[in-house]
C-alpha cells in the first residue's frame, strides 16, 4: 500500500516563480532535491492545465501562438488582463527555455526523483478550468475553445465550472487518454494521478450518476494501460485520484471512487477539498471504513488556503493550521497526507518563512513528528457541493450558546492548548464563557476581538474537541473558531 | 438477510387512540392481524419509554404509583398539565385492565405475530426522555429522576437530549440490561430491537467517540445474550439497531454501527431521522456502501413528520410523501422499509384516511407497488446532528438561481410528473423558471403560492432530480420543493 508524504507541483509553478532569465535542467534537479531532503515520498508532477508544459506531440504546449520576440499586444494575449502579461510572458519564456535546452521536463523531474528514492508520478489534471471566462488565453486549449458544445452547462456562465468539458462525451474521454497515453509511453512515472478536483464537475447537472458509470468503465481502460505499461517498464506504476472531500459528494459528482476501488482501479484514493479553504474537518474514518478490504490507499488532501466561512475573507493557511489539518489526517487512519499547492515561492511568499516551510514539511511526514510541533485546528467548510446541495458552515453565528465540533488529531500529553475565538462585540456585550468537551474553563482574555481560553489537558480527549461559548445579550458574533496545541 | 415492511408500534399507542372502556386481548389480536393484512414483514412490539407498558418484574410499569380511583391531583400528575390528564389516565387505565385481564401485552403481540407469518420483535428505546423537563409525570422513571448525576448535560437544560442518561456509567448499562434479559426471558420474539434513537444522544458532550467505544463493548454482550436466547429458544433471534441518519454523525454520538455490523454485533441497522422531519435524502447508497460485504440488512427509516427546514411549520406527511421517501429507500438499496410512528389512528386521525392508510402501507411492501402509485418527493433537512455539528438545509432560499437536489427513486416510463414549488412572492416579483435535470421547462402555473412546473419524463433520470430554479429580481422566496410523479 503506498504511504508517506505525496507532494504536487502544478504545472506552472516551477516555471512561474523563478526569474525571467530561464530556467535549467539542474534548477528541476535542484527542486527535487530540496523536497527530497525534506522527506517527501511522492513528488506528482503536473504536466497540463489546457495545456502541456512540456512540448507535447499530443496536446498543444502552453507557449503555442505565443511569439516570445512579439509584443504584448499579439493574439495570444488580446484578452487577457494587461497586468497579468509579464508574469504570462516570463512562465512561457522559461518553459521555451528549458524545453529548447533539451530538457523535458517532467521525464527530467522523474528521473531526479529515481536517483533520490523519491516516487515520480504524473498528475493529469482530468477539467482544468482556469480563464474559461476568456474568450482566448495561453492557457486555454483549440479543444475547448472549438467545442462550446461540450460544455456542461451550455446555457449559462455563472463560473469556471460551468464551462468544464462533460466527460459523457467520448470525444472529452479520448482527448484526455491521449494525453494519458503520452504521459505513460513518453515518461517512466512510479504513478499517473488523474486529478479530477480540478475542478471536479465532469458532467451535465443532474446527469452526474449516469456520467458515473461512463466515467467508471473509462478508468477501466486507463487501469489496462496502465498495467500494460507497468509489465513494459518492469516496474509498478500505481494509478491515483484526487476527488471530493465528502464521499456522498464525489459520487452524485460522477467520482465513485468507492466503487474504483473495490472495482481495484486505483491504487490512491485522495480526498481534498477544491481551493476555497483547507478542510481541517476530512472524513477520513469514514473513507477508511470505505476502502477496508480493497488494495487501495486512503490519503487526505490539504489545500492551502483557510476561510472560515463562504464570505468570509481567505489567506494561506499558517504552518500551525497546515499542521493541525495533516496531523488530523494521520490520526484519521490515513496512508498518505498529499500536499495541494504547497509551494515555497508562490502562494506563501509571505506568508510563511523558508525555515517554517522546512520544519512543517518535515514534520509532516509522520503524526509523531507533528505532535512535536504547535499545531492549530479550526472550523472552516467543506467546498465542490454535488449541485443543489446546501453547503453547511458553523460560522458566523451569535447566540447564548453556539457549538462547534473540531477534529483535532491525538490528545495531547504534555504542553499547553488554548481555544481562540475571532469575535465581534456588539456594543455592551460581554467576553464569552468557554466549555471544552463539557468542562468549564476558566475565563479568557480578549484582545483585538480575539479571545484565547486555556484549556486544560485534562479536558481534552482524543480526535474530537467540542466547543461551547455560552453568552449574556448582546451575544457576539463568532467568526473564527480555533484549537490551539502547543507541546 | 431480513427483508420486507417492518413496523415499530410504540409503547403507547396501543392503549392511548382506543376508548377509554379498555381493551382486551382481542383487540391486541385485531391489532396484528390488521397489519399482517396490509403485508407487514416484522412487527416491532415497543413495550418502554421510561416505564413499561406491561407488568415488568424489573423495571416500573408506566401505572405505578398512579391510583385508577384516585383524583386528578393525585401525587403523580402534579407536574403534569391539567389538559394532558384525561388523556394520561385513559393510557394508563387501559394498560392496568389489560394487564388486569391476564394478557401480558407483548407476549401476545409476538404469540399473534407467529400465528399470522410475522416476525414479532421486541423494541426497546434505549434513552427516551419523553417529560424530562418536568420534575415527575408517569413516563418518568425511578431511575432516572433519582440519578441526576447521571444526566449527560448536567450543567444546563436547553432540550430534552440534555437530560438523557450517559451510557458511560455502568449503572445505566445494567439498568437497561435488566430490561433486555426480561424481555429475553419473558416473551419469545424473532427480534430485540435497540433504538438508539430515542433519542439518540447517550454521551457526555465531546465524549461520545470515548462512549462509543463502551457502547460498542457492551452491544456485544447483549449480542452473547440474544445468541444464548436462541439456542434455548431453538430459533433465531435477530438483533436490530435504530441509528441516525448519516453515517457520520451515527458515530459522532457513540452508535458506530458500522463497526457493529463488521463486528456481527447486529443484524439489521435502520438509518433513520429521529422525529423532526422524515428525511427524504437518506445516504442509503452510502450506508449499502458501508454494510457492503457483512451479514447486516440495512433498512431506511421513516418518519412520520414533515418540516421543509428547521423553522418552518411542520405537518404529518402525505400519503404520497411518504410513498416517495419509501421509494427512495428501495430504490437504494435497502433490504428493510422501518416505519416509525406510522399509526394509523394517532398520528393521521385527520390527515389520512383509512382508505390512504391501507392503500399506502400495502404498497410500501416492494417498490414495484409503490410505482404504481402517485408519489412525491420533497427537500427537507436532516436532525440529530452531533454536537457543534452545522445543519444544512436548502431552505427557505432567495436569489437569480436556486437548486435544489433530491433522491427521487426510479426514473418513470409512464404517466406524468412536476415541480412543485412553495414561494413568497415579493411586489412585483415573476414566476421563476425551472429547469430538471438541465432540461428548460414549459412555464409552470402558480397559485395561491404554489408554482406546478410539468417536468416532461426525459428529463428525468434515475434516482436523482436536480432542480434549478431561475428568477429575475425581486425574487420569489423559495419555501418549499417538490417533485411529484404520477404513474
């Protein structure tokens, strides 16, 4: 069964955040080195969005049409934002350079990972929806731009996702298992992700269950290559899926990833939430009592931002909220903790340093390394609702009592922990009291509309943590609910 | 596997919707045959709240202390409302003449059951806190008015649930392990139900997943008992659970039935709503997924109540509603349809006729029999969330577009099919329109608040509907969904 820590790196990231004065194939050696000597296991290279980062013989790459010597106003970008042109211009301009230096990337990235011990895979995202709303971008493939028939929801545009191609179609299918195929014959991976979370909406609203099954017996096909492929090489290559959070939401989504497995389709089962924040509330008993008996792993998936609650305002998570979530995934029973856009120069540019990013990292490789480490759980929601489904969230809310139910790893032995309450305070109200797992804590102190209760360890218990603020009117209003652990 | 329409009679109605004249044996055996004709599998006997409704030698019948010839302001209706007391004593005046007249109530409810083909089990509510908020009436037992500090809440009463025993302690185990061996021992049933639902909250807050544990420790013994009642007996005894509804929260209150059903502690599980509303969205795809592989049947709970969300007015379901929730419930896989306070003179004196009653509970028996009746399937929301846990609900709702996803069982091949949509119409609002499974539908008619949209049959698809609903401002307020099917 696989197991460890399973890093993906998006298909621009490398070529986006370094400078403009192109990029080499030792900076990709470089790269996997560095994630190597932070304990990764699994290093998922994504190769396409739309398009390939690498010269596809397949698909177009990213950089067709584009003319590095032309001007910004050429066709390429004609509808793109003018203040997203430098940025598109310097990711194009170091894919061209690395692949015109006779470095193919992602064969480049396996490689490295082979000579470290690392597993290289590939990672296919399965709908990439990014710029959809354009009518023309390097990012969006002759494919989707010729076929508006394909659409799942043809007849509105209310975001990306109602643009996603609909997998009913077999015309989507082979178009994808083209791009399988190349990426099985073309590299040497240990593993082929499809990524269906990106974006996770494969079919027309209300025909997912039927596309369900088309999308089951297509994996079917793809696990045959696969394993073809496998005996070609003399080597395992495992087949993983990154799909929704909830196991009822993956398959009303088309994403019956239980029955993939018991079915032995897949190797990796990842349950994640999309992007909109971080889950710290994974299902991962659950899940694990789905895929009992099956030869498939369970891994749970972080994302990297946190919000709350839908309209609340999002940043990155902080290393110890990144910790709180992955130490919830050891806890609940997974095989593998799988890192989504958790890239050291682009999204946390500032908001974690490299000596937090190292430390997380390798922490977060194993729940014994984790517990050594302050961590924090918070209440967030759970994103990529079958459509038609309401979408619970805890928070904001305001009144004399309001709970909350956190999953918060092991119960910690030693150290202090601390429960935070993000609050504002009608005028006249009054600091909240604090219950945790029904004991009474002692008061807190509130600052800056941030109330910090300690907890003592006794009232704590393992995986589950139960917050009661208790209020006289005027009642604040709860906007963040937090669980501090610091060993 | 157990399999069919399986009936919970509760310990109450009986003696309270019959004249106060009494009843006899006879009328026990009217009771049973009644229902053996309208195709009823199982007939589950509940014999206890916090009393029993016979004459047990270890636990208190509901009548003790309560004096046939006495005033209405004898000791044991102190507490209780004056309007409550004719009612009450005619409930306990009929168990006394029953018990009077020699029939012990179960014994011959199960007697009369083998006789005509049906299993007869006994049905014990493990947790009922019917009155708790009062400081004594005669549903409230020695046990628990002299254990406070056996309440799981002790330091607040907002609910009932707040007053139910904690199945931590040993004492309240063994209470109702007294009451499982006499009901072993004293009558002979096909089946001992555990209704963990009633009312479903056994633990501490925060300490349910510890509780859990016990619970699960101490389900085996009653299982080693009802094995050792088999073997005298020379028949199986089965063993049944009531539980919530999803599977999730099922677990976060301590009733891992899951585990239950892996371990062969049980042999059927009922999800189920616990009265609030029935809930037509039971995860019955989920929990087949889940019992998948072991020897436990998985039968769908009905209720009797229906509330489109938490604050709207609630009424008993139709006929054709519960038709649709148990149609859903075949159509999911479930091997057993568990109706729960399905009485036919109680609860739906004035909201169904004999003639609905008998028409509906005979077809409920196969989904074949239910398609060939009209039926409807409508949003509502699901109750008994663990602490701290958000309730989602999809309605009321308001905005340019509104979907709304329900379980509506097998896809028609005949006859005709709606929406139907409750709304407030704001000055000036228009009737929306309404799309099924991404398919535009004809303008619908509304009047008196209620929008009938014909959905043509190829729209429709198995198992699922997806309603969008689009609107121009103002818009309408939505309150409640529908789809109705006629055959």
């Amino acid at each position: 069964m696989l197991q460890g820590l399973f890093f993906n790196e998006d298909c621009t990231d490398f070529f986006y955040a370094r400078p403009k004065e192109g990029v080499t194939g030792t900076d990709v050696d470089a790269f996997v080195d560095r994630l190597a000597g932070l304990g990764v296991s699994a290093l998922l290279v994504n190769t396409n969005a739309q398009r390939t980062n690498y010269a596809s013989e397949v698909w177009e790459p990213f950089w067709t049409g584009y003319d590095p010597a032309g001007p910004d106003d050429q066709p390429v970008f004609r509808h793109l934002p003018a203040d997203r042109i430098p940025d598109t211009r310097r990711l194009l301009d170091n894919m061209i350079a690395l692949a015109a230096a006779g470095v193919d990337y992602p064969a480049r990235m396996i490689e490295r990972c082979r000579e470290r011990g690392v597993q290289g895979w590939i990672s296919l995202r399965m709908n990439d929806l990014h710029d959809v709303d354009l009518l023309d971008a390097p990012l969006l493939s002759a494919f989707w731009k010729s076929h508006p028939e394909f659409r799942r929801v043809p007849y509105r545009f209310q975001g990306w996702t109602d643009r996603a191609l609909d997998y009913a179609h077999a015309e989507v299918r082979d178009h994808y298992l083209a791009l399988i195929d190349e990426s099985l014959a073309r590299f040497d991976p240990d593993g082929l992700e499809l990524d269906f979370l990106r974006f996770g909406y494969h079919f027309r609203i209300g025909h997912e269950r039927e596309g369900g099954r088309i999308l089951t017996q297509w994996l079917g096909q793809v696990r045959d290559r696969v394993r073809d492929w496998a005996r070609r090489r003399g080597h395992e290559i495992s087949l993983g899926v990154r799909v929704a959070a909830d196991p009822i939401a993956s398959r009303e989504l088309g994403m019956n990833a239980v029955a993939w497995a018991r079915e032995g389709l897949c190797d990796l089962v990842v349950p994640t939430p999309f992007w909109t924040t971080c889950d710290f509330d994974l299902p991962m008993e659950l899940w694990r009592d789905l895929l009992a008996g099956t030869d498939t792993a369970l891994g749970g998936g972080l994302e990297c931002r946190y919000q709350p609650y839908p309209a609340a305002p999002a940043r990155m998570v902080t290393p110890q909220e990144a910790r709180g979530a992955a130490a919830h995934v050891w806890a609940g029973g997974a095989g593998v903790l799988y890192l989504f856009n958790y890239f050291e120069s682009m999204h946390f540019g500032g908001a974690w340093t490299a000596e937090q990013y190292d430390q997380t990292l390798r922490a977060m490789g194993s729940l014994d390394g984790l517990v050594k480490l302050p961590r924090t759980h918070v209440v967030t929601f759970r994103d990529t609702p079958a459509p038609g489904v309401p979408v619970a969230h805890a928070l904001p809310v305001q009144g004399p009592l309001c709970a909350f139910r956190l999953q918060t790893g092991p119960r910690p032995t030693s150290g202090t922990a601390e429960v935070v309450l993000g609050m504002e305070m009608p005028e006249g109200a009054v600091p909240p009291r604090v219950r945790v797992n029904d004991h009474l804590c002692e008061e807190g102190v509130l600052a800056d509309g941030v109330q910090r209760t300690p907890v003592p360890l006794e009232a704590l218990v393992d995986g589950i943590t139960v917050i009661e603020v208790e209020s006289t009117a005027p009642h604040p209003s709860i906007t963040s609910v937090g669980v501090s652990i610091a060993p």
